[in-house]
C-alpha cells in the first residue's frame, strides 16, 4: 500500500532513475545487441530479481544493518569488481567461433540472467539506493506498517524497471538480430560482451573512492 499523495511523487522520482544510464543498463543493451532480444529479456528478468530480492531485504531491515558497516560496504564492493573481472576474462577467452551457437542457446540467456542478478547483488550503491531511496516514501498518513510500504514501493519499482528494460530490449534487440547474421559480428561477439564486464568491474571499484 502506498499513500496516494506519495504516489506521483515516486513515480515521478522512478520513472527520472530509469532513464538515466546506468550499469545495469548497459548491461541489458549490450546483451541485447551482441546476442538478441532473447538474452536480452533474460538480462532484464535477472535485473529485476535482483530488484525483488533487494526489496526483501529492503523490508526486513537486513540491508539496513549491512550498510551501516563500511567494512561490509568495502567487501561486497572489491567482491563484485573481483567477480565481474572474472566474467570479463571468461568472456574473452571463449571462442569465437562458438559464438553463433550460443547466440541461439539456451545456455546464454541464462548465463546472462545470472550475472546480472549477481552484478546488481555485489553493487553496494544498489543496496544502499534500497536503503535510502524507499523509506523516503514511507508515509505515516496510512495504516500500512513501513515494512508493507516498503514491499509494496519496492515491487512497483521493479514492476516498471521490468517494463523499462523489456521495451529497451525489444528496441534494441531488432538491431541485434540484425547484427546476429553478420560473420564479423559472430566473431567478436564475446570479445564485446567481455569489454563490457570489465568496464562495469571497473566502475564498480571506482565507487570504492567515492
């Protein structure tokens, strides 16, 4: 439940954050233009189960705990520049010639999918805009305890991020396909996705001296 007179505010707020480019963007647009729209909607579905489960911990004041600890904060962020870095070097060494079949695979939708609910779980700032971000919108006007408030603010969230991303995909992914018969493209296909997992590794440590 949300209190009506918070509502155009938030969406107004929400729908501002997801228009502004951010890693979990260039993530979803990258896997949809070097795979298809297929891998696309799997990075996109990963995004928002990160967001749900965020959303839980958002609610039960468990994240609230973690981020009070800048030792925690520090380890989860080297943790996740770490564990992109790693998908960067995997990426690249794969081959080039597999890349057409995995283009098509099964496999790669849900290899994406998973590294995207992990790149948003390792980002501390993900976890911290669930901290911050939300309870700002709890209202004491209504009856709904702040933990309902927060499910219920969280889930629209996600609710639009989903339908955000999904016509980002569908946009960009007409282009993918495109590109997904293109021999030259096939080669580097990998090699791509691998720049990207490196620079969101890299922006991800930078955040460590913020």
């Amino acid at each position: 439940m949300i209190d009506p007179n918070m509502l155009p505010v938030y969406l107004t707020a929400v729908v501002a954050l997801l228009l502004v480019p951010g890693p979990d963007m260039l993530l979803i647009v990258s896997a949809s233009l070097s795979y298809g729209k297929r891998v696309g909607m799997a990075a996109s579905l990963g995004n928002a189960t990160s967001g749900l489960i965020l959303t839980g911990l958002a609610a039960t004041g468990v994240s609230a705990m973690i981020a009070m600890s800048p030792t925690a904060l520090t380890i989860l962020q080297y943790v996740g520049a770490a564990y992109l870095l790693k998908m960067s070097i995997d990426m690249w060494r794969a081959s080039p010639t597999d890349s057409a079949e995995l283009a098509h695979h099964q496999g790669m939708g849900k290899y994406l999918y998973k590294r995207a609910v992990m790149t948003n779980l390792l980002n501390p700032k993900a976890l911290l805009f669930f901290v911050l971000f939300l309870p700002q919108f709890i209202s004491q006007q209504i009856q709904a305890s702040s933990s309902t408030q927060l499910l219920t603010l969280g889930l629209l969230l996600n609710i639009l991020g989903l339908v955000f991303n999904l016509l980002l995909v569908a946009i960009v992914g007409k282009l993918g396909n495109a590109m997904l018969t293109n021999t030259r493209v096939q080669m580097y296909q990998h090699k791509i996705m691998a720049l990207v997992f490196a620079a969101l590794a890299a922006w991800l440590f930078a955040q460590q001296s913020l």
